[in-house]
C-alpha cells in the first residue's frame, strides 16, 4: 500500500516538473529544489541579476500547484508591515485598542 503511494507521488511529482518545464525551459534542477522546498514546508530564496526568469518560475508554480502568487518588489525601504500588515490603535468602547490590519491585496503589489 505504502509503495502505491509513494509511486503515485513519484508521478504527480514528475507531472508538476514536467507542467513547470514548459514555462522555465533548461532548469530541472531548480525547478525540483523548489518543489521539494515547498513539499517539506521550506522556504526558498531566488535571487539573480534581472531576467533569469525569477519570478516566472514562482508564477508557473503556483499555476501548477493551484496556489495564489503574489510579488513583492524589495527596495532598501521596505518594511516588514508593508509585507504583512501593521497594528492600527482602533477606539473601541470608549478605549483604544491594537487591531492588525493585514496588508493590502495581492494586486497591489503587482
């Protein structure tokens, strides 16, 4: 039984190499570390001169796996809440408390 699914992993796997490949042409082996990154709950970091293809590989991806994408651009004066969002001081009940206020929608940053 255990066989079975490690097989049908296997080709799914294969599968979602090969989908990917159409879109990132000649790069296997970075398109196999970023699944597997993503199959043990890891995280990747690309980086590379412009137009390597970056950001399509992360698009093509997502498509794959059927997952949302969204891009940040990082400029020497991004800040963390810019990324996730931000604690606003709200009147509530005639006091004021902290509520997080999650950062803007995907769109935005695209």
């Amino acid at each position: 039984m255990e066989e079975m699914n490690l097989e049908l992993i296997r080709e799914k796997l294969a599968e979602c190499e090969y989908e990917i490949g159409k879109a990132i042409i000649g790069q296997k082996e970075i398109i196999r570390q970023v699944l597997i990154a993503i199959l043990t709950d890891g995280n990747v970091l690309l980086e590379g001169v412009p137009g390597l293809g970056k950001t399509q590989l992360v698009k093509a991806v997502s498509k794959v796996l059927e997952l949302s994408f969204s891009r940040i651009q990082f400029t020497p004066d991004l800040m963390p809440a810019d990324v996730t969002g931000t604690n606003l001081i709200v009147k509530e009940d005639n006091k004021n408390v902290f509520q997080f206020e999650r950062r803007l929608p995907q769109s935005h940053w695209l």
